[in-house]
C-alpha cells in the first residue's frame, strides 16, 4: 500500500462479480496476457471464490501475437469491452504504430462509463492514444520514457517507479511489474489477506511498492553477505516493539547511514518507511481477520496510538480505520 493508493478503489463486492476484460490486439505481447490471466482469471480454491469474472476480447476474429508466436481464436468480440468493469487495454513493442480506432473508441467509452482501466507496460501509450490520460499521472517502461513524453506531453509521467495508482486508471512499468499491480489491485479490491494468498500462489512477492525504482542497483557484493533479508525477518517479528532505524541498523551490525544506502539500494525505500508499511499491513491484516479494537491493533503493530493507526492507514490505503473494517473485515450476520 502505498502513495498511489490514495484514491479508493470502487468495491467490487456490488450486485454480481466485477468483470475484468483484456483487450487483445494484433503483436500484443503474451506475457502480460499470461500475467493478467493468472492475476485475474485462475480459479482460486485456496480462497474458496473466484475474484473475478474474467474474459478476453479480439478486434479482428484471428488475432496474430508479438512476433506471430501464435495466433489466438476463439474469444469474444471487441463488444465484450462495453461491459468490463475493468478494462485491461492492450499492449505491444511497436509503441510507434497506432492503434485501431476502434479499440481506442472502446477504451474511451468504457472510460465515459466509469469503468477502471489498466494498462501494462507499452498499454500506457493506448490509453494516452485515446486521450485519457492527459493530465493524470502515469508510467511506462524506461526504454520509452522519451518517446512518450514527446508524444503525449499533457500525461504526467513518473518514468522511475513499478506501477502507478491514479484511482481509476492504472499503469505498469514493465512486464514483470504486470504482476505487482495486479496484486495491488487485488490488495485494493479484496484487501491485503486475500492479495497474501493469491502472491504465495503465484510465489510471488507479496507486496513491492509502486514507487519503488524499475532498476535497483543490484553490484556484486563482497564478502560479508549485504543481503537485507535477515534484518527485514527480524524486524516482521518484532512489528509490535519500539524498533527504530538505529535499532535495524544495530542488528545488522552497521551505521544507520550504511543501512540508509543498503535499503535505497536493494529496496528502493527508506528503513523508516518500509518499518509504516510493514505495520500498515499487519494492521489491515488485523483487521480483516476481525480485530475491531482500534487500540489492540495499534499497539500489536508498534503503531502506537488508535490515531496514528488511522492517519497511517488512511495515508497508505486511501481509507481510514472503520472504512477498511466495513469494506474488508469479517461479515457480520
């Protein structure tokens, strides 16, 4: 949970599933249709419902992949976009040619509609094509910063984080980066127990910051080991305790500067704010497993007070405490 969830996500617990449709067009790239299709339309028995409806949608009858790798049939017509609730837009290498008129023509009716729209990667040239993203924030992959902001100087784009959440319309960095906004959205709609368990699915990480960096300087250490991994285990298990940086950077055995460098380096973050995180999440866990007292799951997080638990929350999640609870927590009969 992070800045980007500043807008609150629209429910999707309204009258029948939310419907995720993916557009399919000609050289899209099967990656990210892999990635949304594992994100939003698996059948999830661990969770024990499906999260989504889930469908794809051709322009044209027979739709060529990226590089012609295969070719995909069988799949509804471009006027199944008119009824997604979030509409995923498609993506592919050749950002320079454009796209068909009438899959721009549904991007934009379903954004009229009120409908969520996602691109991934090279998507984020297909929603600023049809014309809305201009003055909304957005990202794409690094390799096409300067081409987009070029041709689209109305989008403010954030070229050096994973994903942006701008409410409505969200964008992906790159490929892999598919996969850490689907779970975001996921964290959005169904709440941080339910985006735990589809990421242990996937064996994926659970939760990587939207704004963290597309690169992290990754240079081979020396020895001793400059793995963050033992310090961030320690400190999950010590959330509920007065841990500080100077407390992280002790354990690790070094300065709280070196530990400052290590956590921009490996995680992109600061050790203050990835510590918030930690504890926001626990919390939203707390209480999605049915802990109501606002002051136990304060304190069970190290966040102190039930007022700084909901100023957190609300910074991190786009809700306040009660909010969270109504929306995410356990059905009461």
């Amino acid at each position: 949970m992070t800045q980007e969830s500043s807008h609150a996500a629209r429910t999707t617990h309204a009258v029948g599933p939310h419907r995720v449709v993916v557009i399919v067009d000609e050289n899209s790239n099967p990656f990210e249709l892999g990635c949304a299709t594992e994100i939003f339309g698996l059948h999830r028995p661990e969770i024990g419902r499906d999260l989504y409806d889930f469908s794809l949608c051709l322009p044209e009858p027979r739709t060529p992949m990226r590089d012609r790798f295969f070719t995909l049939t069988g799949v509804a017509g471009l006027q199944a976009a008119d009824s997604a609730d979030t509409l995923i837009v498609p993506n592919r290498p050749d950002v320079e040619v454009p796209r068909r008129p009438a899959v721009l023509d549904a991007v934009r009716r379903a954004h009229a509609r009120g409908a969520r729209l996602v691109g991934f990667c090279s998507g984020a040239f297909t929603l600023a094509e049809a014309g809305v993203l201009d003055g909304r924030r957005a990202t794409a992959h690094w390799q096409w910063a300067d081409s987009f902001r070029a041709r689209f100087p109305a989008v403010r784009l954030e070229p050096d984080v994973l994903f942006v959440d701008d409410g409505d319309i969200l964008t992906a960095a790159g490929s892999a980066a598919g996969l850490d906004l689907g779970l975001h959205i996921i964290r959005r709609d169904h709440g941080a127990e339910i985006a735990n368990a589809v990421s242990r699915r996937l064996v994926f990480a659970a939760h990587r910051d939207g704004g963290q960096r597309q690169f992290i300087e990754r240079p081979v250490p020396d020895l001793p080991d400059e793995s963050l991994a033992p310090v961030l285990a320690w400190a999950q298990e010590r959330l509920d305790s007065a841990l500080t940086v100077a407390a992280l950077a002790a354990r690790a055995a070094v300065s709280p500067a070196t530990l400052h460098r290590r956590f921009q380096t490996q995680l992109g973050t600061t050790p203050l704010a990835w510590l918030t995180r930690e504890r926001v999440a626990l919390a939203c866990r707390l209480i999605e497993r049915g802990e109501s007292r606002f002051d136990v799951v304060a304190r069970r997080t190290g966040l102190g007070t039930a007022t700084n638990l909901r100023a957190l929350m609300r910074r991190e999640t786009g809700l306040n405490t009660s909010a969270y609870r109504r929306r995410f927590g356990p059905e009461t009969s």
